[in-house]
C-alpha cells in the first residue's frame, strides 16, 4: 500500500457470461479482470464475484462453475445472476465499496445500500425501455465509459462519473513496423460494419485481416452478408476468433485499426489495444470515437468510405510511437484503478458525512423527546446503534 492511502474492503461484482480474464472476446469481463488485478496490486482488500473459471489475485467467489458462454447445459441464465447477487447480500458487511459491472440488475436488490454501492455500464444507454428503470432508481450510483454513452439518460440516470477503459501497460508492446495490412478485431454484426471494412481495403487495394468472432445472433447476418465478400477475394482473409496472446502480433503488425462502425460505441476497447501497439486507428466519428482518438495523433476520423480510403497511406506515415504514448498517457490500467480509487474516497467520504448528519439529527431528536431532562448516554449510544443497524 503507498503512503497515505488506505487499503479499502472491495467487491467488484462481473458478469457471469465469461470469465474474468475471458479466455476469448469479451470486453466488460476483460476490463473487470484488469481493474481487480490493479487493485490487489495496490494494497487493496478485493473480492471478485464471478465464474469459477476466473483466475484473479484477489479472492474469488465462483458464482457458477464455468462462464455461460462456453457451458451449453446451463439453460437459465438468470439464476446465477440471481444467485450471485444473494451471494453479494449474504457478505455485504465485508465491504466498504460494491462495485458492479451488471448493468441495473442489481439495483432492486441492494437499493438499501445504495450509498456503498456504485455500477459501471458497459453497455449502449439508447434503448428504448431503458430511461423507465434508472428514472426509479435515481438513487443508485452510474459511472459512465464515455461522456457520449450517458447522453441518452442524461437528467434521468444518477451519473456519478465517467471513467474511461485502461488495459495494462505491458499487455501489448510497441510494434515500429507494419505488415502492410488493415486488421478488424472485435464481433461481426451489423453495426461494427465489417461489410465497409472490406470495401475500404478493396478501394485502397490493400490486404484486411478479419479477427472477429460471429454469435448465433449475427449467424444469419454473416453468412447472408459478409460470407459472400470473403470467398474468393483475394484481399480478405477471415481468421476467426483470436486470445488475448495472438491480439499483439495481429494488432501491431497492421497499418492501422479499421474501426467503421456505424451505432453509438460506448467505449470500443479495442481501439486501446491498437493503441498501445502503435498502431493508429482509421475509425468513424460514432459514439464515444471522438473521445478515445485524438485525430492526426492517435489515429484518423473518416465520414465516408473515400475518406477512410485516403486514410490509409496517411496512417501508415503515423509516428507509431506517438500513438503509444497517447495510451501510456491516457489509457492505461493504473489510470483507471486511480480514477476509480478516487471514486471509492468520494463515495466513503460522503457516506461519513450522511451518517454523521443521521447522528446529530437523531441525538436532538432524542433530547427533544427527553422535554429538557438529563439522559444517561448510554441511552443515547443504544438509539444511534439500532438505527445504524
């Protein structure tokens, strides 16, 4: 623990769809991995909720035996979802802070300890029902992974901040040259907008790389829209889904990131990871984009398929290690442990200050009651206790 700070009691609550670290994609389970991990190193007392597949320094609650994605026995999601937060309820008094990565799920069930808890979306904030739930639930603490991903729930949702994804400094080395290709990582579906990703390398004339892995949901999508702009062309190849060790060769031997996506990305972890390789990111203004890219240093915005285009020559000239030092400056895991350890202070500091309040209140109260009479304190403490239980 460094000086001056003081160890806190941490929960971090994740996803059981995939493991923390997940073995394949999946960004929210990654950045829950990254952030405990961060935690434990400085000196703090974390508990990670989460499947029993996940390696982790801190100390591990299996919540179900394997990540749901890779069990196809487990029918009912929900239920461990259900079960885990019961799990969280049983040692609540174990923990100064909850910090959970569920979206609103957990908000009924712990609203009572609203002023300990706090809960990061990772998600889009654009859907329709959504404004319904954090308009009665306003009492429960939102952090956001971008400015841009609360602009719908704005005046709705209880923001307490926003703090943007880091990824450890050391994940992903500094790669000077390319290997005259562009690379597209992530999920096929039809707002990552792979299908523009194709026609970019075909107009520039230069090889795409395709890692990317397709959900049963975008089955139909994939093989009714991007199969057909595979086969047979010479200039794309689809590689699949890749792990976390074959990301750094992919990533920084690459011109640049195609990242034209086309819905309003909440973060895009993925373009840190290019980052952090030096590789510069040819990405469509959308959602949070303008936040993460500084355009001209970090990677190029395009609005259209012929901008994108000249974008390529541009970022192969890019100052690779320019785009590190952009992540190392603003992206990395002890950024994000820092911003959110700031948080925690803020939110501990508040609760002191709510129960002092309580107190002082409840004590007037009491002598109030007592019309001017002496009270032995010991009455005095034994109120403050039953309230404060």
């Amino acid at each position: 623990m460094k000086p001056g700070i003081r160890s806190l009691r941490i929960a971090q609550v994740a996803p059981l769809f995939e493991s923390c670290p997940p073995q394949l994609y999946g960004g929210t389970e990654r950045i829950v991995s990254y952030l405990t991990e961060e935690l434990v190193k400085e000196g703090h007392q974390v508990t990670l909720f989460a499947s029993g597949d996940s390696i982790t320094e801190a100390r591990l609650i299996p919540c179900v035996k394997t990540a749901i994605r890779l069990n196809p026995a487990i029918k009912i999601e929900c239920i461990y979802s259900m079960l885990m937060f019961e799990k969280v309820l049983q040692m609540e008094d174990q923990f100064d802070i909850i910090h959970f990565h569920t979206d609103f799920l957990s908000f009924g069930l712990f609203r009572h300890l609203a002023s300990k808890c706090i809960t990061t979306i990772h998600g889009r904030c654009d859907i329709e029902d959504l404004p319904l739930v954090y308009a009665e639930y306003k009492d429960m603490k939102i952090v956001s992974i971008s400015d841009n991903q609360r602009i719908p729930l704005l005046g709705i949702a209880n923001f307490y901040a926003t703090v943007y994804h880091g990824i450890p400094p050391l994940r992903f080395s500094l790669t000077p040259f390319n290997g005259g290709y562009l690379a597209f990582l992530g999920r096929i579906s039809p707002e990552k907008r792979p299908d523009r990703a194709i026609e970019i390398a075909q107009k520039a004339g230069i090889k795409l790389r395709i890692a990317a892995k397709v959900d049963k949901a975008d089955q139909e999508y994939y093989d009714r829209e991007i199969k057909p702009m595979i086969d047979g062309n010479p200039l794309v190849e689809f590689i699949g889904e890749i792990n976390q060790e074959q990301k750094s060769d992919f990533l920084g031997n690459a011109i640049a990131l195609a990242f034209p996506i086309d819905w309003p990305e909440p973060f895009g972890i993925v373009m840190i990871e290019a980052m952090s390789c030096g590789t510069p990111v040819i990405a469509y203004p959308h959602g949070s984009v303008r936040e993460v890219i500084d355009d001209g240093i970090s990677g190029i915005l395009v609005e259209s398929i012929e901008e994108a285009v000249a974008a390529v020559p541009r970022a192969a000239a890019m100052d690779r290690r320019l785009v590190r030092k952009t992540f190392d400056d603003r992206f990395s895991v002890p950024n994000m442990a820092k911003n959110y350890i700031q948080l925690y202070e803020k939110m501990l500091h508040a609760k002191k200050l709510e129960d002092s309040t309580k107190t002082s209140t409840l004590i007037e109260q009491i002598l109030s009651a007592a019309d001017g009479g002496a009270l032995p304190m010991s009455a005095i403490n034994s109120a403050i206790k039953q309230q404060a239980a």
